[in-house]
C-alpha cells in the first residue's frame, strides 16, 4: 500500500468520526511535514469520542514533593524507569524512523477496536509526543482518545490497584535468599516506582486506606533487604507519614539515612581524585540525606537536627567534587 494511502480513513472510520464531532485524514501527515502536529490535531478530535469512556478522574490534591534541582536530579538517576515523557514535536519525513511509522500505522489504522498499550520501560522518545493521551494502568500505559490537561497523562488508580494488587506475581522478590543481578535489581525498582505513583495519587483522591494498603503491599513484596532503599525510596516516607503511620515512617527513614551515612563516611575517606570518580554516588547519598530532612522539616522536628546536621557535616565533601 502506498505511504500516502495508509493513513485515509476507511468509511466506518469516516463514520466514526462525524458520529463523534471529529474528522479524520485526508492525506498522508507525514508528506505534509506535520506529523506530530497532525497526530496531536487528529487525537483532540476523537477527544469527545474517549470522553464517555473516562471515568477515572483525579482530585488535584495538595501532595507537593520536596527537594532542590541536585536532589531531583539524584532521584531520576535511582528510579530507573519512570513516567512522563518529551513534549510534542514537529518532524520531517526524514526524521521519522520505521518503529515511528509503524506506531503511527497501528494507530491509525486500529479505530479504537483494541487497546494500544506502552510499556513503562519504554523511553520517552518513543512515546511520539502523546504522554498527555496516556492512562498508567500498571506496568503499562494505554492510549485513550481524550487529553489529559497534564503532559504525564493520568493514572487509573482503579484499575492499577487491581492489577498491582490483585493480579501481578512478584516472582519471590522478598526471599532474602534471593540473587538478584544489576539489570533484576532495576527492574525491581521500576515496579517499585510503580506503586509510588499509585499510592500517591490514591492519596490525591482520597483513598487513603487504599494507599495504606498499597504502600504495606509494597514493602512486602518489594523489601530492602533484597532491593535496597535509597532515595527513591524517601517518597514512601512521606507517604506514611501522610497515612498517619508515624513508626513506619520513622523506621524507613533511619533505614535509608543510615545506608546514605556510612555510603558518606566511606567516600570521605577517599582521596580527591577517587572522590571526583565517585561523584554521582556522592552526589545521590546526599540528596537521600536532603530529602529525609525536608520531610522531617514538616512531620518530625528531631529527625529534621539530625539530617541538618549531616548535610553540614558532608557539604565540604559535595564541595570537593566540583
């Protein structure tokens, strides 16, 4: 079939779209040079198409995180994988390559008769400019007709509680026998990072014995002791403490500041140049450090002395490396 033919719209798809208020293609975007700008024209159309379907809609809820540039940037370095995307972009035809054609030829061509899912290991600049089309579902994204109003998509805490709760096996992750290799261990951590985005959003919109819940599941299935808390894991701090479960709080917070610590300790000794080698490691143990003590800061006043105190003490250390 010929490039400029594949993305006319059949009848049922003409059909489709005026019975829902939206048009559809009449030429080949990517001839046009538009691709992007056309896709993103062609998905708020079929936006009141997707609309009855929502049915999950969030509260704009008052969880803010806390932590300066250095400590986020530390964060997206832990977490392995994560949600959110690159903004929309205009490409020329010679910009697009075959995976890109066959995402937009699936799409296309699927008239919302099956669901179109990315996985959340999927980088970002697979994602074609659409995050705002993305529903997190669990290990997954869906693509939905309707556009959220934030560049992350939204989340169905239904269906991910279900899926996180009730239907995903977590293959024996908390058997401290367990081995579990630099590449395991990652993954590990993304389905982690999973439950952080669930629990917090079921905290936005109030479910928050279901975010209690959720965030015990976690620390069950997916413990320290065979996939390490660091600052990834501060999130989850909050979280308990947001709960109301203070001692938990309490305890996950002297489990990771400890480990950050003695990581600490250990690169003080080193000389100058070994320190420079080691700089990302500094640099994440000391934003583990900063975050603990921003959350301190609003719900225990001696943890956050402790922290203050450790940032001051380690802060020549940060200043050695740049």
């Amino acid at each position: 079939m010929l490039l400029n033919e594949r993305h006319q719209a059949t009848n049922d798809q003409q059909r489709h779209a005026e019975g829902h208020g939206g048009g559809h293609r009449q030429q080949n975007p990517l001839l046009a040079g538009e691709y992007h700008a056309v896709q993103q024209q062609s998905f708020d159309q079929l936006q009141s198409a997707g609309a009855q379907h929502h049915g999950d809609g969030h509260k704009e809820g008052e969880l803010r995180r806390h932590g300066t540039g250095g400590a986020q940037q530390a964060g997206a370095q832990d977490g392995g994988t994560g949600a959110g995307g690159a903004g929309n972009k205009t490409q020329t035809l010679e910009q697009i390559n075959s995976r890109e054609l066959a995402t937009d030829e699936m799409i296309a061509q699927n008239n919302w008769e099956r669901p179109i899912y990315f996985a959340v290991t999927v980088g970002s600049e697979m994602h074609l400019g659409m995050t705002r089309h993305f529903q997190l579902e669990g290990l997954a994204y869906r693509l939905v007709p309707y556009k959220e109003t934030t560049k992350e998509g939204t989340i169905s805490t239904r269906i991910m509680y279900d899926n996180m709760m009730n239907k995903f096996a977590f293959g024996g992750i908390n058997n401290p026998t367990i081995y579990l290799d630099e590449n395991s261990e990652r993954m590990c951590r993304a389905h982690r990072q999973m439950f952080d985005m669930l629990i917090e959003q079921l905290i936005k919109e109030g479910e928050f014995e279901k975010a209690k819940k959720a965030l015990d599941y976690c620390m069950e299935q997916i413990p320290g002791t065979t996939v390490r808390h660091n600052y990834s894991s501060t999130s989850f701090v909050q979280y308990y403490y947001l709960l109301g479960e203070k001692e938990k709080a309490q305890q996950l917070s002297d489990l990771i500041g400890r480990a950050a610590e003695d990581n600490l300790r250990y690169l003080s000794t080193l000389t100058i140049q070994q320190q420079r080698s080691a700089a990302d490691e500094i640099t994440r143990n000391l934003a583990s450090i900063q975050r603990l003590g921003l959350i301190a800061e609003k719900f225990n006043a001696d943890d956050y002395l402790k922290y203050y105190e450790l940032m001051r003490t380690y802060t020549q250390l940060y200043n050695s490396i740049q």
